[in-house]
C-alpha cells in the first residue's frame, strides 16, 4: 500500500492497453515521480484495462487522491455520475441493455463511493505530458509481454509508446470507408428503437463483407448521434477498426447523459481519434459550419463511404453529391432505413 500525505491529494495517472482489442491487454499506474506498477490480461479489451488501472491505482494508494487518465471512459463515469444512472436502473444502460464491464466497474465504484476521497480528471493521451507517456508504455509493454512489475521509482527502462506514426500526406490509415446520414429523428428516436437496430445489423452487413474484400478496411466516423454512431457500433461489433474524426472537441457536452456514456465508450475503443478544430464553435452557426468543414474533410480523406439515407432528405442529398464528386458513384452505398423512420 502506497501511503500518501495526509494534507494533499496523491496525483497518480493511470492507463489500459490492448494488442488487437480484443487481444493481450496491459494496465499501468504511476505517481510522478514515485511508485508505480502494471499488470496484464492474456485476453481482454482496451476499455476493461484502462478500469482495470484506475481499480489497481484506487486500491493501491492511502489517502486523498486524484486519479488522473487520457480516459473519457472512466472519467466521465466520476465527473458525471454515469453510475447512478446505472445502479438506479438495475445495471442496465439507456437502451436497456447490461452495462458493459460491469465486473469491474462495480467493485471500482463500490470502492471510490467507501473512500469519498477520490477525484478523476481527464489528461489528453499523446500530448506530451511526461507521467501519461509513463504510464502509456508501461501499459503496452505488460500488454506484449504479459508480465506486471513495480516499484518505488520511476523505471529506468520500459516498453515503446503506444504511437501511430502519422501518414506523411495526411490521409487515413488503410482502406478508409466513411459512414454518414441520419440523425435520430429519422432513425426512430434517441432511445434503442427497431429502425436504429435494423440500421446497425445492415451496417455490421456491408462492414463484414467490405472486410472480406479488403483487409484493411477502416471504418471512419464523425460520431454525430444518428447513422454516425451507429457505424462505429456496428464496426466494433463487426471486430472492425474505427477512426473517430471530430469536428472539435467535446462535441457530446451539450447531450443526455446516457448519449454522453455512449459516445465516450465508443470513442475509448476507436483505433483513433482526429480532432480538425482546437476549439469549440462559440455559435450554432459556426457549429454548422464546423460540421461542413468536417463533412468535406471526410470526402477528400475516404476512399468509400456508406449513406443512410431515405433519399428525400435534401442536405443529405446534397452531401451525397458532394461525395459523388470526390468518391464516384460506384464507391457510395445507399443504405435506406426501414420503412417507420
């Protein structure tokens, strides 16, 4: 047990990694410099380990403490009270369905609601913030070489950084494939309804197949509510990677809470994160214009792209065209939700 001061809060950072997610997974937390220590999992997900880290460090460590992590997932669940949603509804989430990890989720927020000491807060992953690099490299290499180790300083040595190299020219890793469309007034509404589960099945569809003719297939999305999120719950369902392009940061903020969940899950588990704008729009025009931006940038960088689309809607009509031009008509698939929408 890690003893901290009795008048000031320990920081210790904390991180999950994952080979393949699902795959050899680590975990890592470390106190700047202080203790430390990481573990591994043979078989597990990138968002089990990073609760799994934050569940080693709170447990590990006396005293008042601030759990920092480059983790909406686990953030959030804190900052925004997430778990009182859950244990009022029985662990089940907005859409009716089991909460996901809740073999770990429940004993960490059985121990954080005990101490009533402990603090979350978010940190940006591959920012340069020295302790997240720390704690980063110490969770991937306890992910490819499943052995946990610990101390009482910072190690000397450890594993590479769990970094993509950026392309040169800027474009998307792999055989990208854009998904784009509705929002939830024409999808049946912003709770699970048949037209948005029907969506997501024929999404999983062209995903698996797509994937049978290319390999790298990547899967891109903006993460709107609608079509968008329901493309990146169909890859992860597909086992398919995902790339989250944002038009700029905490574009969720202004959602329901059980939407906030959602969007932060998914984003934990996308095989990468593409913010094109460093602030938030300060008007709902300049929103607009930050999603147009965002819709152009999408059809210069895909190579495919997926419309769910009733071929009535007149922006998406225009969207359509607009990557008609840039894509080809040939590399467009209009999926058409189900008659109910």
């Amino acid at each position: 047990m890690v003893m901290a001061r009795s008048d000031a809060a320990t920081v210790v950072y904390t991180d999950g990694a994952c080979s393949g997610n699902p795959g050899p997974g680590g975990w890592a937390w470390a106190v700047p410099g202080g203790a430390f220590a990481s573990g591994a999992e043979p078989q597990t997900t990138n968002q089990r380990m990073e609760i799994t880290a934050a569940f080693e460090a709170v447990r590990s460590i006396e005293g008042r403490l601030e759990v920092v992590s480059d983790s909406t997932y686990v953030v959030n669940c804190f900052r925004d009270r997430w778990w009182e949603g859950w244990i009022e509804r029985g662990w089940v989430n907005s859409q009716r369905k089991p909460v996901a990890n809740r073999d770990l989720w429940e004993p960490l927020i059985d121990l954080v609601r005990a101490r009533g000491d402990v603090t979350f807060r978010w940190v940006k992953g591959h920012s340069g913030d020295p302790v997240n690099d720390l704690v980063d490299r110490l969770a991937v290499e306890a992910a490819l070489t499943q052995k946990s180790r610990s101390g009482n300083h910072p190690p000397e040595e450890m594993g590479e950084p769990d970094v993509r190299e950026p392309t040169v020219d800027g474009s998307l890793p792999g055989h990208p494939l854009v998904v784009l469309g509705h929002r939830p007034p024409q999808l049946g509404g912003y709770d699970q309804n048949p037209v948005a589960d029907e969506v997501r099945r024929r999404l999983r569809e062209i995903f698996v197949a797509k994937r049978e003719l290319e390999p790298d297939l990547v899967v891109v999305t903006g993460m709107m509510l609608g079509a968008e999120t329901l493309g990146a719950e169909a890859a992860s369902d597909a086992d398919v990677p995902f790339i989250v392009v944002l038009p700029y940061p905490d574009p969720e903020r202004a959602w329901p809470r059980d939407s906030q969940h959602r969007f932060s899950a998914l984003v934990d588990g996308a095989l990468d994160v593409i913010t094109l704008q460093r602030k938030p729009p300060e008007s709902k025009i300049k929103a607009g214009a930050a999603l147009a931006r965002r819709d152009a940038w999408l059809s210069r960088h895909a190579r495919e792209a997926v419309l769910v689309w009733d071929r009535s809607d007149p922006t998406l009509g225009k969207l359509y065209r607009s990557l008609v031009d840039h894509l080809g008509e040939e590399h467009i698939w209009i999926l058409e939700p189900p008659s109910g929408s």
